[in-house]
C-alpha cells in the first residue's frame, strides 16, 4: 500500500489505518520516563514519584454536536480521562483543562460545558486544577476543541493494570450495553431524536472500576481497557493481539440495547464498532470472575454489566452466534462514525 | 460594562480582558487537589504525591504560521510546557502530546513537528509518554492544535517558586532580550524576512532556570514567571499586582534588540507587550541577585541576562525614562499578536 503524504480521516478513526500515522506521531526518541511509555500505546503512560506509580494520559476532543442526547463535550472531556487512568488501575486525582475556542462562541455555552465537567469531576473526588484559554479567528475552527490531560495514583489497594495481559482462561467481562455512544451521536446527527431510546453512556467510571477491581483479590483483574473510538471490536482485537490469545465471545451474551441495533441496521453501522464513553473491557481470573460482575452490576454504571466470553489458545477474535456458527469480530478500519469523542 | 455573551479575540489575548472570561472558565468547585489550585492562575498548580511537590501545566498552542523564523509550532509546545514547570521550580519529568490535525495536513510537516519537539525535550531531559490524535475534516480547522501538558517535580536541591511572592527590595531580572518571539511572528506575517535579526527567541529554559536558582541560598529567589502572551508588561503588572508591590524598571537597562525595536516602531507594536518564548522575569533577594544573574550568563539562553529594576511600595509598574522622567508600563487589554502561541 502507497504511504500516504497528507493526514485523511481514516488516520483519526482509531481503527487499523490510524496506526500508520501513530507511526510518525511516536517517533519522538524521549519517549519514555521510567515506566510505560508512548511507544506502548497503552490508554495511559507511567512513571514513578516518590515510591508511587503515577499515570499520565490525555486527550483533546472535537466531538460533534458538542451537546447531544445523553451528554456534551464537557462530560465526555472529563469521562475520557478519569476512564483511562481508572481502567489502569489508577485512582484520579488531578486533571487539566485546556479550551481553543472560535471566536463567536456563546458564553453561555461555556457555562454549560464547565458545570457538566465539574459534575463528572464530582462523582468521583478528581480536580482540574489548571488551565489554558486559546481563542482563534471565527472560521478557523469549528467551535471549540477541549483537551484533557489527568494525573492518577495507583494506591495500595490496587494495582496498576495494562491492556495486555490477558491469559488463557480469563473471562472477558463488559461494563454494560456497547455501542450507546457512537450510535447516539450518529443517530442525533441523521435527525432521529429517540429520546432516552437512543442517548450516550457518557460517565465517569472510576468508582465502579475501583469497586470491581477491590472486590476480588489483588491481580484477578488481568487486563482492562476503554472501548471508546473504533467500538468494542477495536478495543478487543487490540488486547488480544497485545495478549498473543484468541477471544471468543458468544452472540447472545453481547449487550446492545434494541434501541442500538435498531438504528445500526437503519444506518448500516456495527454497534460493535462505534465509541462507548462509560463502558469498560476486562479479561478476569475465571475464578474471581463471579466476584467483579457482581461489584459491577452493584454501581448504576454497571447494572449490565455481563460475562460475555473467554480468552483461549490462538489470535483474533471470534463470536459463536445463535445458531451456532463462528464469525470474525474485526476491528474497523476506519470509524463510520468521525468526530464522536 | 455590558457582560459580553460570545468569546472574542480579546478573551484570548493574555490581556486584562481575558479576566472577564477566565471567571466562567475557572468556575469549577472541584479546582484543588491539596496544593496551588486553578483560583490561583500561576503558571502551573501543585499536589502532593508520595512527600513530592508536584508540578502540573497545560497549553494548547495555535501559533500561525506553524513555522516561522527561529523556530515551530512543536518548539514553542513543548518549551512553553517545560517553562512553566521550570519557572515555578520544578524538574519537568512527563509531558503529554495531543494533537487536532486538519485532513489534508502534510505528514511530511508533522514529521518535521515531532522532530523539533524530539529536541527540544533532549535539552531538558523530560520525555513525551503518552498522546492522543484526532483528525478533523477539511475547513474545519485551521491546519493543527497541539496540546501539551506536563508534570514537573520539585527536588530536594530547589524550591516551589510561585508568581506572587515579590518583596520589597527584590532586583527584577529578565533572563534576555524582550519582545523577540511575537515580533518576529508578527513581521513574518506582514512578509518581512529578516533572517536572523528578527527571530523567535522559542526555547527550553530548564537548564538555565534550575542553575540560577541553584547559585544562590534557597529561597533566594522569590518569584519567577515566563512572559508569555502579553509579554513582558503582563508579566511584571500581574507579579506587582499579586504581590500588592510597585516595580520600577529603568529604560536604559530594558534589553530589546534593535531589529525588535525598530520593527516594533514600524508596526506601531510595543515589544513589551509581545510574547516571548524562551525568557524568565525573576524577582530574586538584592544579595542574591548578582549570583543568580552570573548563573544565568553562564548558560546560552540566558546570556543577555539583566538586572532592570526593582521592587518598592506601592502598585503597579512605572519605567524611568532616559531623560528621568516616569511612565507607568501598563498590561495589554488585549494583544497586538493573536496567535502568537
């Protein structure tokens, strides 16, 4: 395949294409500070301070419309961060905050976005503690981008957990419904308004993590991620390339909401394959399996949480259907959906 | 004045406008994690971690051109980071990278960008360790945004510096000449080439900042800030303002080259007023004062290093002027630049 010269949106989409960009965007020799760096591609980076380990991560957002059924930039801002230092294992502690903004913006808007951020930092004790403002010439942006970047600790009740480390045996266990996210924007985008058929799963998931993780003993817990941007399919398909195993995931198992389905059908899009934005993926010990689903299910994050599948001998990842067929789960090339987070 | 209700170019200026808007943009109730908080508007806040001062900053940057004489959109990302860590007297340690790229955005030019970052970190010896990339679709952006964040730790060998601490009877230093990165970024936009006698100043200052303050007894350098947007006059009014101080500067001492002047009187643009981006305003104790400015010497960036002026009693910030006269140097309302940074 030619090498491309400039970015497209497949680059963006966080399916298979997008790795050949992250090629040029890694490249950077000081990559690394003592702990898991840049070049591992994890949902966060490490290092250690005073004995700690410490987790980095972050993220800028351009998700479109920026207030949408379910939630608003703000919301998915602070989500995306406290999620990916969470499903490492890591407690939130202090994020930062920083707007460019298209001149023209409503100030009310603003107002709106702030409170629905500092909504999401209260339900699980994290702060934004600095900030930065950057306003640009109206047409030169479309509307406003919103970076993220949070610092978490992994305290001594837990452990820090890589999004590698499945082991043949594990169960595969998903947080709640998949696909509630993407499908919501995409569908909201299209015109269809269904109400709270349809709406985001925004959240921040860092008390339910902290619940399912402490339930079971220290390390049951073998790999977790977040599948935001290229969906559930992604997200698994990376963890079991990471791994070297095979997933296999039953079809009746996976949760999606009839509402979902619906609308992928409609639209041609794989529930599987678009962003969830308060939703987690976890490979656990089989025997502590029982203990983590049932801390899950005890948070409102997690009611649905459920067992969908298990980690085996070999690579890629399979779904038996219904009627007792096998069929590859892919990861996206790109992403039907651009600009969801 | 009438509130306005949408963002505008002046909000984003580092001037005294940009307070107006900061207040809806630092309306968050969970703003603290047990240090400096975002209330504070110091170039970075603080939190402890494992008995650590922890240092933590955020910057977008949107500069345009995204190249320019003296430097790049990556340099001034990844020095701006590294400043503000270094200004209050921490080591930077990691640093974060997101980055909107526009479709269509030449990756040869990003290539470029990672390199110049890749640099800039080597001189400091912090690491770039985690990242995120989104692409946005043609038009709607202009070009990149490249978000740094970054966590500094402030050793045993040094201190926490803040913004605010200036004493009457401090020796105001500026670590070099004034004005030079938004003058030459404004003058390249207007299509003049100057070569190398109008280039941004665009550096990595920790090197420089840690030996100074390293030359003299600990504490001895009360207060310390970049000039960033809004430059030198930003700078100094906020530090005298913070520390409820005068500061007189004399005319003759203020470093600004003459290319810079010269340009400055042509454009009808104040180079106090423009940004720098590889210089420090220290307010450091009188018998400390010829140490740190000998330190400063001694490395390349700070080697035309100076003492301008003083703290007094009083407010705000006049300059003596050659013939002994007095003007107050006021902050920009809002700024000459836009997107300098």
């Amino acid at each position: 395949m030619k090498k491309d010269t400039e970015v497209n949106m497949m680059h963006g989409a966080g399916g298979e294409v997008m790795g050949e960009l992250l090629q040029t965007l890694t490249a950077f020799k000081h990559n690394n500070a003592g702990g898991i760096g840049l070049e591992s591609l994890d949902d966060g980076s490490t290092f250690d301070i005073g004995g700690k380990t410490v987790v980095l991560t972050t993220d800028s957002h351009v998700v479109k419309p920026i207030f949408f059924p379910g939630g608003d930039i703000g919301r998915v801002a602070v989500s995306g961060t406290i999620n990916d230092l969470s499903v490492m294992g890591a407690r939130p502690v202090a994020l930062t905050c920083a707007m460019v903004i298209e001149e023209g913006f409503p100030i009310a808007d603003l107002e709106k976005i702030v409170a629905s951020m500092d909504e999401a930092l209260g339900e699980c004790g994290a702060s934004i503690i600095t900030g930065d403002t950057k306003v640009v010439e109206k047409g030169s942006l479309d509307g406003i981008v919103i970076n993220t970047a949070g610092v978490g600790v992994v305290d001594a009740d837990s452990y820090l957990i890589r999004d590698r480390a499945l082991a043949i045996g594990d169960k595969i266990i998903v947080s709640g419904t998949l696909g509630d996210h993407g499908m919501a924007i995409v569908a909201y985008r299209e015109g269809f308004d269904l109400g709270d058929q349809l709406k985001s799963d925004v959240a921040p998931l860092y008390a339910m993590i902290h619940g399912a993780v402490t339930a079971a003993p220290k390390g049951a817990v073998h790999a977790m991620k977040d599948p935001t941007r290229g969906g559930f399919a992604a997200c698994i398909n990376e963890m079991a390339r990471k791994a070297g195993v095979k997933v296999v995931v039953e079809q009746d198992a996976m949760p999606v909401r009839e509402s979902v389905a619906s609308a992928g059908s409609l639209l041609g899009i794989d529930p599987l394959q678009v962003a969830n934005e308060g939703k987690c993926v976890m490979g656990v010990s089989a025997d502590a399996a029982d203990a983590v689903l049932a801390a899950l299910k005890k948070h409102p994050y997690g009611k649905n949480a459920v067992i969908v599948g298990e980690v085996v001998e070999g690579s890629g990842v399979v779904m038996r259907t219904r009627i007792g067929g096998e069929r590859f789960i892919e990861p996206p090339m790109g992403d039907p959906v651009p600009r969801v987070c």
